[in-house]
C-alpha cells in the first residue's frame, strides 16, 4: 500500500518554508512572525499525525527523486521515522512557544526563529530519510542550521563554542561521508531495510565493513555525543536555552543517536551486526560514555553545563539499547529516543526560566528557588526524577527495558552500567533539587518584579509543564496504545520479525 | 640532419634562452622581449618539424602567421602595461623582483 | 512547452555562442559604454539561450560539429561540442548573465572602468566560448590567448599600480603558460602531422612525455596550480569585484578544461601512474597550502581569492583518480563537477564580496561584525556559496566531492580522502571566518551604505544555482556523459 | 488552602483502612494501560500490612495537624507526607513489579521531604545520608529486579517469586534482595541512616518513618524472597545479622541522649526480631508457613507500638504524668510484657522457630532480647522523665484523646488480630513472657542508679561516621576528580567517636555490670529450655 509521496514532503515544507519567509520578515513585525510560527507548527503536527496514523495501518509514504546515477533522495516515513518525526514535531511546538517568551525584546530574532524553522525541517529531513545519502544531507544541513543558533548571542564565548561546535561536527560530518561513501561502492545505493542488507555481500568484504562501521559510527558519534567525541556538547550550551533545549532534547544530538540506531539496525542489520561482533565494542563505548558524562557532570557547578554532561550520557542509553542484541533491548534504545527528548527539553527548559527570570546560571545559586518559582522547579523536579529513572516518569521505563535487554542478550554487566549510572544521575541532580527546595534563599533575588500574574511569563511557564505532565504520562500510561512505549515495540516487530 | 630537424633544434634552443631570460630578468622590458624570443623559438619548432615529408605544409605557415599576430598583440598590450606601471610607480619591475643584473 | 524544447533542440546553436558576443565586444569598443550597458543583457541572455539549446541538443542528438563558413578541417576551422563543452558553455553563459546584471549595477554608467569593462568582457565570454568549442589544437592556442588578454585588460581595470602590477604579473605568466602550451603543439604537429584533436593520439615515447610536460605545465600555470598559482591572488583579489568574478569563475576553468581534454583524449596512452599522482599532489598541495594561506588573509576579497588557489586542487585530484580504473568515472564526473559548482559558488562569493565592500566601505575581515543585520540576504549568499565550497549536502560541492572521494576509495587511493577530508575542513574554517561576522555587533566606527538590490540578487541568484546543481546532478550528469571518454563505463 | 490541606491530612489513608477490613479476599484488579501493566491485589500478608500501616498513616494525620498547624511549611510537609503515604499503600497493594517499585521509590523519594523539613543541619546532613543509602537500595533492588523480570518473563510479583525460587542463579538475586530491602528495614550493618532520619524528622514523620516505613523494607522480603519454596544459606545470613541487631541496636540505643534517637535505635533492635524471622524462614522452608503468621503479627505489633511511642513524645511535657504511663505501658508491650500485645507477638515467633538445633540457641536469644529491650525502653522512660523543655506548649486535648486511642489499639492489637495461632494465656507462658522484662527492669533500675554519668556517647549513626571518614580519606588519598557533594556542610556535625567518658573494663563498676550480664544470660539460657 502506498500512502503518497506528499505528505512526508509537506511536513518537511511546513518548517522549511515557514523559515524562508520568517527570514524575510521585518525585525519588528513580531506578531506576524509568531503567529506564521506557530501556525506552521500546528500544521506540521497535524501533517505528523495524519502520517502517524498512516503509518501505524501500514501505509508507506515514499518520495523518491533519482539525484544521481545509482544514487536516490528517498524520503520515506516508516515507524522509525515517525518517533523522531513525532517527537521533533512536538517538542518543536512547545519548544516555538518557549522561545517566543524567551526572547521578547532580543534582537535578531527573524534570524532565530528562520534558523531555528531549519534547523526543525533537517531534523524532519533525516528522521524520514530512506538511506545513508539523504540521512547525510540532513545530517549535514542540520550542522549548518544550527550553528547560527549556537553564536546567535554573538558573544566572544558563544563564537567559541560555535567554532569548537563546527569543528567537531563537520569532521564527523567528513568521517561519516567517506563510511557512506566506501559502502556506497561495495553495496551500491544503501537503502534503509528492515534487518539490513548487508549480510548478503561476500564474506571476503566483512573485514571492510567492519571498518566501515567504525567509519560510520565515528562519523555519528559526534552528534551523539560519545566519548571521546562529545566535547562540543558542554560547550555549546552558551546558546540560548531554547536552542539548548532543541540541541539536546531533539535535533543534535539525537540525529546521531538516530543514525547510529539506522545504521545498526537498518543498514547492517543487528544480527549481522552481531555476527561482525560490532555489537560489543559499541555497548563498551556508550557504557563508557554514560558513566563519564555523569561523572562529569557531577562537578559541574553551571546548570546547563550539568545538563549538557547529564545529556552526554543520557543520549548513549540510546546507542546501549541499539548495541544489545535482542527486542527487549530494542525497544529500551528507541524508547529512550523519545523519553530522553521529553525529559531533557523539560530540564533546559527550566534552567532557562531560571536564567531569564531571575538571572540563576548556577547551582550554587539555586538556593531556595523552589519557593520562588515554585511550577518551574517542580517541572524541573519530575524531569530530574525521570532522569534518574524513577518510576513512573519517563525514564523509568526506559531504564528498565534497556536492563531487561541486557540480560536477555547477555550482557549482564550493563546493569552495573545503567545502576552506577541511576545512582550517579542521581547524585548530581538531588543536589540541585535539595537546593532549590529545602535551603533557604540567600539574599533577596535580582528581579523581584513579577511578570504577569505567573512566576515568569506564561510563554515560558507553560512549555516546561507540559513537558514535565509528558514526562509522567509517558512513563504512567506507557502501556497504552499511543505510548512511545508502544510505538518503539511496533517498530521493534517490524524490526524482528521479517 | 635535415634542414627541418635543424630549424626545430634552433628554435628548441631559442626557447630556452627566452624562457632563462625570462625567468631570470625582473625588468618587465627584458622580460617581453624575453617572451618573443620564446615565442620565436615555438615558431621555428612548428615550421621545422612540418617540412619532415619533404614537401611543403601550408598549415604550420598558417599556424605561424596567426601566431604572430597573437604575439605581437600581447607584446603591445604588455608594453602599455609596462609603461602605465612606470608612470605611476616609477619602476620598470614588478614590485618585489628587484632588477640584480 | 513541446514547441519550444522542439525549437530549442532543432536551431544550431554554436554561432550563437560565438558571434553575438564578440560583435558586442567590438561594438562596445567602438560606440561607448552607453551602447555597451544597452545591448548587455540582450546578447547575454541570447547567450544563454543558446547555451541552454546547445545543452539540449546535445543531451538529445548527441555531440555537435560544425565547420565555420562551411570549412572543415584541416584548412578550416571546424567547432565541436560534447556534453562537457555544453556544461562549461552553460555555465559560462549563465555567470557571465549574472556578472552582466551585476556590472549594470556596480558600474555607473560613467564609470571610466565600465567603458572598457564591456568590450573586455564580451570578448573575454566570446574567446572561452571559441576555446570550450574548438576542436584543433592551435585554435585552442589562439582562444587561450585571447582570453588571456581579455582578463588582464580587466585585471587592468583598476587603477593604480598594484594593479597594474597584479595585471602585469598575471599577463606575464599568462603568456609564459601559453608559450609552453605552444611549443607542446609544435612538438605534436611535427610529430603527428595533425591538430585536430579528434584524430590524435600520443604513443608512450619519450617525445609524448615532454609534450605533457610542456602543455601540462603551460596550462598548470594557468590554472593557477600550487605551487605556480602566484598571480592569482593578487589579480583576482585587486580586480573589481565583478572582474574577479569572470576571472576566478570561469577564465581558469577555461585552462583546466583544455588540460582535462588533452589529459584524456590525447595523453591518456602516454600517461603513466607517477605523472598522475605527481598532478595530485600539486593538487594537495594546493588544497593544504591555498586553505593554510587563506586562513591568514586579513581582507575579504584575498580571502576569497585564496580559497579559489585551494579549490582548483581538488580539480587536480581528478588525474591520479581518473586515469586508471576503477573509479575512472565517478571521479571524471566529479572533477569536472567541482569545476562547475566552484564556478558559481565563486562567483557568488566575488560578487557578494564586492557587495559587502560596498556596503563597508572596506574590506577588513574582522570589521565585518554587522554584516549580517545591514546586508542579511548578502550574508546568505555568501553562506550558501561557502556550503557549496566546503563540499557540504545539498550542493553541487557536495555532489563532486562524493564522486571524488567514491572515486578514491573504489581505486583504494585513500590517501586523496585524507587530503579532501582535511581540504573541507579548513575550508569551512577559513569561510566561516566571514560567516561568524554575521553574529558580531556592529562596530562603533563602520557606517553602512545601501548597495544596490541587483549587487546581492545576482550573486544570491547564482548562489542558488550552485546549490541546484546538487540537487539536479541526474541531468547534468547525464549531459555530461555525452561524449565523455568514459562512456563505456556506464551501465 | 494550607490549613485546610493540613485539616484533610488524616483523612487520605481512611479509604485505605475501610479496604484492609472490608476488602474482599482475593480482590485483584489490573490496569493493563498503566505503567508496565499495573496489577494490584490484595492478599493476606497485604491486607496486614495495608491496616496497621493506613491505621498508622491516620493517627500521624491526626496529630501532624495538631502539631504542625503553626509550623509556616506545613503545606510542604502536608504535600510529601500524602506523596509518602501515597507511594507507601501503592506498595503495598501493587501485584506487580513496576508497581511495586513505583510505590517504593516514591515512598523513598518523598520520605526525604519529611526528614529534612526542620531545614536545621542536623537534618540535611540525615537526608543526606538518608538519600544516599536509600539510592543504593534502589539500585540494588533495580539490579535485581530486572533479573527477576527477566527470568519469570513476567511482571506479576507471585509468578517473579516462584521463577526466582526455580532459577539456577538465585543466590546471587537473593542476595541483592536481601541487602536492598534490607537498608530500608534497617538490618545490622545496613543501617546507618535509620538512627539519624528518623528523629530529625517531624513527631508524625518520625512515627510513620519507624512504624511504616522500615516495614516496607520487611515487605519486600516477604513478596520476593522465595520463603518457604526453597532453603538458603542466605536465610541463616539473614537470621544471624537479625539476631545480632536485636541487640547491637540496644547496646548502641543505650548510650544515646537522645529519646527519639533511642526509639529509632530500638526500631533496629525490633527489625532484627523480623529479620530473624525471615531469615529463618528462608533457611527452613518448611517452618515458614508457621513464621509468616508471626512476622505479620510482630510486623502489626511494632508498627503501632512504635508509632505510638513516637507520637507520645511530642505529648511529654511537663504535668503530664499520664502520657508517661503510657508510654510505660507501650515500653511493656514493645518488650513482650504478659498480656499485652507485644507477648503474644513474641510468642508467636517463639512457636514458630523451627524446631532443631536452632531452637536451642535461638529462644534463649529471644528471651535475652526481651531483657534487652526492656532495659532500653527504660533509658528511654528515664530520659523522658528527666527532661525539662523549656518552651513546651501543651497540644490541644484531642491529640491526647487520639493518642490513647492509639496506645490502645496497640497495646491490645494482637490481641484481636484474626489470624494468629491460639495462645492459652496459661500461667507457663505467662512466667517466660515475664521474666525478661522483669530481670531487665532490675537491671536497668540497678544501672540507672550506678552508671548515670559514664555512659560512652556513641553518636548516632555509630559506624557510619568511620565509615565516611575512611572514604573522606581514600578521597584525598586517591586525589579523587570529585569533588564533595555539597561543599562546607560535610564538615558539619562530624561527631567525634567515641565522645564523652568511656566505660573502662577495668573499673569495678564496669566488671559488675558484665557479671551481672552474664548471670542473666545464663539464667535465660535455662529458663527457656
């Protein structure tokens, strides 16, 4: 059953050129602009749930335009496309909304929101992409779209990190290309298929495909930040909090994680992955990822720094489920695709309310906060638990499948990994929370002026709680037939079973 | 050795002179002059190495004939140059290449 | 629609391609530059129109011939155009459209640069026109030339005696790459008795190889190949802006093309491995040497200009690459690929340069800081240009340096990929060193002028393109497969 | 609406409480869309814990508006005590592991807000320590959790027990489960953070915390150990380190200032009676179907004498005599005094120990541990009744009306309780109950009168404070990249230890206190054969 070629290319066209005309807009036409924003959100979602529900009766949407010899742009929406494409959907909704308070009065704002509506619709882009070549594209768009957001304060610090930024995309970016490129010649045209296509190629070639792999995880480990690939992450987080957000929740770092999740399981296939023994040493370095970052982000005393370690090693619980042969573990990798996004949009979310409101970039500054901005910090709060992976927030349930998939593919030490992981999740977030609730404040806060009749402004209140009720409801009614949960087991069949 | 072969060893050997001289001179004068020697050179080469056969190939005359236009148009055009520089530089090289010879 | 692609594909183009041109060059000359600004836009869109139904035609009829006055060869001159030849011409006609708007603009009309600006370069587009189209050697010898005089008189253009420098210094190699061209077409007359490139073909003797030597080195100089690439900077980074467009576009293009056909169609039995990798690492050389430099330059347009020294590098990657299968030609595809897309994302980058130069009143790099407020839809264009540069998706950068590095890694000569990697990533290092002034406050002492909207339109028009060459690689490679000596590799 | 939150306080657990007596038996319900697929049931171990635990929520409810209704975070602490309470009855009627667990972390998450809601450092530095242990129990117990999931590829906690009972690797989840529930029943070594959380916290608070809390950990053992399926080792483990606490947290407990501290050291000794229990249970399946009945029933016993003697104390003031009493009277109960509920507990457990070799060394133990017991309760009856608060203001009648209520239902609890073995309340049985409290109010009236003054002062948390001070060493030694949790308050409160006079072996004293201890010992040993 075809669905359509157009409607994965609308939703991409509903930010694409949401952003082009939001480029051309006057700097002061600020209604016009929001509203053409948010609009275009509104109607990327209901493009998203059309195809979602599509997607879900087993149609297939596909474009497909022959850009070279041999090689296609495929757009093609499949149930792994759709829970990034859903997540980025939303969380772009909320985060749209987020951004608009965040930035009342800033200059250059026709330039965020334009970059910002980009860097959505590369996000879109590599979710839907049908194969390595289109994924590239976007992988690469997504880089250039972003790095305007990085240095969009325009200070000296914020030209760094955006230098340290492209310099590490971009040679991954180089990496990835050259892996893409060197299978592109053994396998022809690397289309995405369930279960992969490699393993039908001749044996003589494996040890090339081995290398070819570490090319192409290399290549997207920057995004995802792995170890020893992830110092970029920390530093980019000078941007302003909705772009954080963006960054760590839903586009950045999660394209990475996206593409290491294809190429595993759509490109090499997991149990030809498995026969390659690629598995294991992939395991080995998000485990080593997960607990670096949580040990890195123990020291920090910058809240979004704390955060961007914490996303560190959040985003490689992702690559860990991907490495652990078996469905169980499946499920807890993609899950966490989208549980992660939730949670961590949640926590930058709230740091920056902090920051804008009352001009908190530090934890030692969290003293009492909790009283001040009492439905920030407990947003803040549910992600943080989530985080942690206490039951029933979002986290939780990804914890627990991810463990279950390990012990059902054999590797039982990643559960040392996941629980020195929860404990130290836990260590830098109760801190902060212990802070901002139980001590007292100390001296009276830079801006004691209120701001509408809410603790901020509404714009910027709203966005964090929705998130947060998401980060319980995802967890809570994870069985449900509309959880992430379940489509991440949906995918995880179509993935298995051939 | 023919008379061809002889001409074209001529004019291999003029080439080279015009290319050490143009090289190795910074006066931008010496220099064009330099460049039709080279060109001089290409020339005899192309009409030499024709008359191999033994007859006569009216193409290389033809070729040379164009040639030479080209060259002296190039000459004319560098000598404007060349002087347009002196006047508003005072020099007659390029600067950074001082004349040593 | 059908009727004009019918009509498109049934009229011979190729006079067109020549005549209009040089008759606007000549009456440029004679009746002033009132004429000359008139009759532009209509000869240079009559050029791409003809352009485009040469394109056409060849991608339907296959390659063109056509003897000049009804003389064939030897005696006559007889013209040829196949799928590449087509592509150079598009692409010439459509920059020089491009450059032609912007010239309108940047130009007033008395202006004493325009009076000679027109007449140059008309004859500059006739003269790459003629040399994309011939198919004898010396012809080629005698187009090399003009179009070299035609772009020193345009480096000429400015005044002053850097200038007039730059100018002497680029007409001196010009014209010594053109001797050395010369003397090889000597030695290959005498050895085989004939020019037309059709019919040539060298034996491996020690004669063929100094014919190489001498032709490539000629035309190396030209190209600006590292390490003899010393003219360039300055005549293409002192020209005016719509000048260094033409030059960095399109004139060295005209000599690698030359080289690309020699290479392939009358070396390519004499060649052997050593003299291929020995290209490509002048090529490298160029790539690591033009980006390091470019990196230190403190003014925009040099920057600029530096970074076409780096790019013409990868052109010459595609001879270690394309001379010995496997991968032969993916990496023919993409050398020439590059010399497209690095055409037009040049000229962008120039002619938005010259728009930035206008809007700033200088061209201090680090004063840039507010560019991207004052001159939004100019900064654009220089990004899309760059993304194009540093080989980043969509783009037809992108697309060459996939065929490139495909190429590589089929031939296992990972040592390219190494160079390219490490190429994009100092490009994107010098480019984003403009790109970053977008997001810096404006400087205290800068007061902006208004260029005029034409400045940026052509230049972001012309960015476009670049990036529409890698999003419409299918048709343009498949014209380029017309004629192309790799065309029993292709399925 | 804070006042009022404080005023419906008591009134949250009461629906659980009416389930507990009028649920019917075997009540199951399942959400298959909640969670992992949410089961709740409500078995006989369940519908124990549900009644005392609601019926303890209910008085702490009670008195928490009494007491905290100037306190100006009453909101706060009304919000985490219904969190606590909330997550404490999930657990306790969740059928399933992801329930389960989701009632014990927030029970255990939520507990933090009661511990540290005076905000003074001593109760910062308590979370603290309180926090870190109970993280490593959940981890524990997510370590073994998933295996067991993964093993009786089920979520059902009754399929979870028996898969774990069948599997080939069991000992090593039998061991995560014992540690990781064993930090919240604060068995011996384990529980390092129970004498510190437990007084900081709020009366009420302490109350549910010593009476409730702790028995979640005893939960646990209950549903997921496979007691009575298959022998361990591990149950003699646990049955020793029980046994060993009994008296280890009275040794410790007698040398403490501190009422509160006492009670919460005393809570030690007590649990190690139901670890013991379970221990044995675990080591002789056959003994358990006589041993559960009788952790319920001590389980009930403990939790509302000790709720009881928590919430007493804040009625302690000066001219009220009468609160003494009873606390007198729980003190008796809590050590296994005739007639009341704490003897037929105990006697219960007596009973139930399996028949063996192990009886001939256990009951003797039991019996001492009642003397033990009764003396402790005594040090506490004596700091009571010695204390002066200077600003002490009378709570209003009602929380006295409400805690007699209290010290009445637990007094006579067991008594009512259905589903004990009958007991004969003959004069044999009577005799055992009653020597050890008797031999131990001697002891302590003895020792009250000689070793007033040279008491050594262990700091409450005993090991835990060389324990932080070796790691605190290891850290600088190892130059380790982190840094402290939370800067300068780690140095606060660092008890020096042991503080104050010490007991000197070599005094008279001293060697008539450890002879006198040795006849009673003796005696014990005799009498209960």
């Amino acid at each position: 059953m075809s669905g359509g070629a157009w409607l994965p290319l609308l939703v991409l066209a509903s930010s694409l050129f949401a952003g082009l005309i939001i480029f051309a807009l006057p700097e002061a036409s600020q209604r016009l602009r929001s509203s053409l924003n948010l609009a275009a959100a509104l109607a990327k979602l209901g493009l998203v749930a059309m195809m979602l529900w599509g997607v879900y009766l087993g149609q297939q949407y596909e474009a497909r335009y022959t850009l070279m010899p041999g090689i296609d742009f495929v757009l093609r929406a499949d149930a792994l496309a759709m829970l990034l494409v859903t997540l980025s959907a939303v969380l772009w909704l909320f985060t749209t909304v987020y951004a608009i308070g965040y930035l009342e009065g800033s200059p250059h704002r026709s330039r965020f929101f334009g970059f910002f509506s980009l860097c959505v619709t590369a996000t879109m882009g590599l979710a839907l992409a049908g194969n390595l070549f289109t994924f590239f594209m976007f992988y690469e768009l997504l880089t250039l779209s972003t790095y305007p957001l990085v240095v969009h304060r325009g200070t000296g610090q914020a030209l760094r990190a955006g230098k340290l930024y492209l310099g590490y995309t971009l040679t991954g970016g180089a990496v990835l290309l050259v892996g893409i490129i060197w299978l592109h010649g053994l396998a022809g045209n690397v289309e995405f298929v369930h279960g992969g296509a490699l393993s039908n190629l001749d044996p003589a070639l494996h040890g090339e495909l081995v290398l070819i792999f570490i090319l192409l995880i290399a290549g997207l480990g920057v995004k995802a930040a792995l170890v020893p690939l992830h110092g970029w992450l920390p530093v980019a987080m000078v941007a302003p909090a909705p772009v954080s957000a963006l960054l760590h929740a839903v586009a950045v770092v999660k394209a990475g994680a996206f593409g290491i999740v294809r190429v595993v399981y759509e490109v090499y296939g997991i149990e030809f992955a498995a026969d390659l023994n690629l598995l294991l040493p992939l395991a080995v370095v998000a485990s080593i990822t997960i607990v670096y970052g949580s040990l890195r982000a123990l020291s920090q005393n910058d809240l979004k720094k704390r955060l961007a370690y914490s996303t560190v090693s959040q985003v490689s619980y992702i690559v860990l489920g991907t490495s652990l042969f078996g469905p169980v573990g499946t499920i807890g990798g993609l899950v966490h695709l989208a549980h992660q996004g939730i949670m961590k949009i949640t926590l930058f979310f709230c740091a920056g309310n902090l920051a804008e409101t009352l001009h908190i970039h530090r934890v030692s500054e969290m003293n009492g906060v909790g009283r001040r901005m009492p439905w920030t910090m407990t947003a803040f709060t549910i992600a943080a638990f989530g985080m942690i992976g206490v039951p029933p927030m979002a986290g939780f349930i990804s914890k627990w499948y991810l463990g279950l998939g390990a012990l059902n593919s054999g590797m039982d030490w990643v559960l040392l990994v996941l629980v020195a992981s929860t404990l130290l999740n836990a260590a830098y977030f109760l801190p902060v929370l212990h802070a901002a609730w139980f001590k007292p404040q100390q001296g009276p806060w830079p801006e004691e002026k209120p701001r509408g009749q809410f603790e901020t402004s509404a714009w910027l209140l709203l966005p964090p709680l929705i998130t947060a009720a998401l980060t319980i409801a995802v967890g809570l009614f994870a069985a449900l037939a509309i959880s992430p949960l379940e489509w991440a087991r949906i995918i995880t069949l179509r993935e298995y079973v051939r | 050795m023919t008379g061809g072969l002889f001409y074209a060893i001529t004019g291999v050997l003029l080439f080279c002179l015009g290319l050490y001289g143009f090289i190795q001179h910074a006066h931008l004068l010496r220099r064009i002059l330099a460049f039709n020697i080279m060109g001089s050179g290409c020339f005899l080469v192309l009409v030499g190495l024709a008359q191999r056969g033994g007859q006569v190939d009216p193409v290389p005359h033809a070729l040379v004939l164009t040639g030479i236009v080209v060259a002296v148009s190039a000459t004319a055009f560098a000598l404007i140059l060349m002087r347009q520089l002196y006047v508003e530089s005072g020099h007659c090289t390029l600067p950074g290449e001082d004349e040593e010879s | 629609m059908s009727h004009l692609h019918a009509w498109l594909v049934a009229v011979d183009w190729i006079p067109w391609l020549l005549g209009p041109p040089l008759a606007h060059a000549t009456l440029a000359f004679l009746l002033g530059p009132r004429l000359a600004r008139l009759l532009a836009l209509p000869v240079l869109v009559l050029g791409l129109v003809a352009a485009s139904g040469l394109a056409l035609r060849v991608l339907e009829l296959g390659p063109q011939v056509h003897a000049l006055g009804g003389w064939g060869a030897p005696l006559g001159i007889e013209l040829y155009a196949d799928g590449l030849a087509a592509l150079m011409l598009w692409m010439t006609a459509a920059i020089g459209l491009a450059v032609g708007c912007y010239s309108l603009a940047f130009f007033s009309a008395d202006d004493r640069r325009g009076t000679y600006f027109w007449p140059l370069a008309a004859f500059l587009i006739g003269a790459m026109n003629a040399l994309y189209l011939s198919a004898d050697l010396f012809n080629l010898y005698v187009t090399l030339e003009l179009m070299g005089l035609a772009a020193v008189g345009l480096v000429a253009l400015s005044s002053g005696a850097a200038a007039l420098a730059a100018a002497l210094r680029y007409l001196l190699a010009a014209l010594l790459g053109s001797l050395l061209y010369l003397l090889g077409v000597a030695l290959v007359y005498g050895n085989q008795g004939s020019l037309a490139l059709a019919g040539l073909s060298l034996e491996a003797n020690l004669l063929s190889s100094l014919i190489i030597a001498l032709m490539t080195l000629g035309l190396a100089i030209k190209t600006a190949l590292f390490p003899l690439h010393f003219w360039l900077p300055p005549a293409h980074g002192g020209a005016p802006a719509p000048v260094s467009a033409l030059l960095s576009a399109l004139v060295i293009k005209a000599s690698f093309y030359l080289l690309l056909r020699l290479w392939f169609e009358l070396f390519l039995p004499a060649i052997n491995l050593p003299a291929a990798q020995f290209l490509g690492l002048l090529g490298a050389g160029a790539i690591l040497w033009g980006s390091w430099l470019a990196l230190q330059q403190r003014e925009l347009k040099m920057l600029v200009a530096y970074s076409t020294v780096a790019q013409v590098g990868y052109l010459f990657l595609l001879f270690p690459l394309a001379s010995f299968a496997p991968g032969a030609e993916a990496a023919w595809n993409g050398g020439v690929y590059h010399a497209l897309s690095h055409g037009f994302a040049k000229a962008a980058m120039f002619l938005v340069a010259g728009a930035m130069l206008f809007a700033a009143g200088h061209g201090e790099i680090r004063r840039l800081g507010g560019l991207g407020q004052q001159l939004p839809l100019g900064m654009f264009t220089f990004a899309l240009a760059s993304v194009s540069l540093m080989g980043l998706p969509p783009s037809g950068g992108f697309i060459a340096k996939w065929l490139l590095l495909e190429a590589a890694l089929a031939s296992g000569q990972w040592w390219w990929i190494l160079v390219m990697m490490v190429g994009g990533l100092l490009s994107a290092a010098y480019l984003f060193r403009v790109l970053r002034q977008a997001f810096l406050p404006t400087p205290a002492d800068t007061r902006f002028r208004r260029p005029p909207a034409m400045l940026v339109g052509s230049a972001f028009l012309l960015s476009l393109v670049a990036l529409g060459l890698g999003l419409w690689a299918n048709g343009t490679l498949a014209l380029l497969r017309v004629g192309a000596p790799f065309t029993e590799m292709t399925p | 609406m804070n006042a009022r939150l404080l005023r419906l306080l008591p009134w949250a657990p009461l629906p659980a409480l009416l389930f507990a007596i009028l649920g019917p038996a075997g009540a199951s319900l399942e959400i298959p869309w909640l969670l992992l697929g949410m089961q709740f049931g409500l078995d006989d171990t369940g519908r124990s814990f549900l009644f005392f635990s609601a019926l303890l929520w209910l008085f702490a409810g009670w008195q928490a508006r009494d007491l905290l209704a100037q306190d100006p975070r009453q909101t706060s602490f009304g919000l985490f005590f219904l969190a606590t309470l909330g997550g404490n009855l999930l657990l306790i009627l969740a059928a399933d592991l992801a329930g389960f667990y989701f009632g014990y972390a927030l029970m255990t998450f939520a507990a933090y807000g009661l511990v540290v809601h005076k905000g003074s450092p001593e109760a910062w530095q308590a979370g603290r320590v309180y926090l870190v242990m109970a993280l490593l129990g959940e981890a524990l117990l997510l370590l073994a959790f998933l295996q067991l999931a993964a093993l009786a590829d089920s979520l059902r906690i009754a399929d979870v027990q028996a898969a774990l009972a069948r599997a080939p690797g069991r000992e090593g989840i039998m061991a995560l489960l014992a540690a990781g529930f064993g930090i919240k029943a604060g068995a011996l070594t384990l529980h390092l953070w129970l004498p510190l959380a437990h007084p900081v916290a709020p009366v009420p608070a302490s109350a549910v915390l010593s009476g409730v809390l702790i028995k979640a950990g005893l939960l646990g053992w209950l549903r997921f150990l496979p007691l009575g399926m298959v022998a361990s080792d591990w149950g003699w483990v646990l049955a020793i380190a029980g046994l060993i606490a009994v008296f280890y947290g009275v040794v410790v407990g007698l040398v403490q200032t501190v009422s509160k501290v006492i009670l919460a050291y005393s809570s030690i000794s007590q649990m190690g009676l139901m670890t013991l229990a379970v221990g044995l249970g675990l080591a002789v399946p056959d003994a358990w179907p006589l041993l559960l009945p009788a952790v319920i029933l001590y389980a009930l016993h403990h939790a509302l004498t000790k709720g009881a003697l928590f919430l007493g104390l804040a009625l302690v003031g000066p001219g009220r005599r009468s609160v003494l009493a009873g606390m007198a009277l729980l003190s008796l109960s809590l050590a296994g005094a005739p007639l009341l509920s704490g003897a037929l507990a105990k006697y219960q457990l007596k009973v139930a120990v399996p028949s063996g070799s192990a009886q001939d060394w256990i009951l003797p133990m039991l019996a001492l541990g009642s003397l033990a017991t009764t003396l402790l309760m005594a040090r506490l009856l004596w700091l009571l009744a010695r204390a002066k608060s200077p600003r002490w203001t009378a709570p209003p009648a009602r929380a006295f009306l409400t805690w007699w209520l209290l010290v009445l239902l637990a007094l006579t609890s067991t008594w009512w309780w259905p589903r004990h073995t009958p007991m004969a309340l003959g004069l044999e049985h009577l005799g055992s109950a009653a020597w050890p409290v008797l031999g131990g109010s001697l002891l302590a009236w003895w020792a009250a009168r000689r070793f007033v003054w040279r008491w050594p002062a262990i700091p409450a948390g005993d090991l835990l404070w060389p324990l932080l001070r070796a790691i605190d060493r290891l850290r600088q030694a190892a130059r380790w990249p982190l840094p402290p949790l939370d800067g300068p308050q780690r140095r606060l409160h660092w008890p020096r230890w042991p503080e104050g006079g010490t007991l000197s072996i070599g005094s008279s004293r001293a060697q008539g206190l450890l002879l006198l201890f040795g006849l009673v010992l003796l005696l014990a040993m005799l009498w209960s054969r």
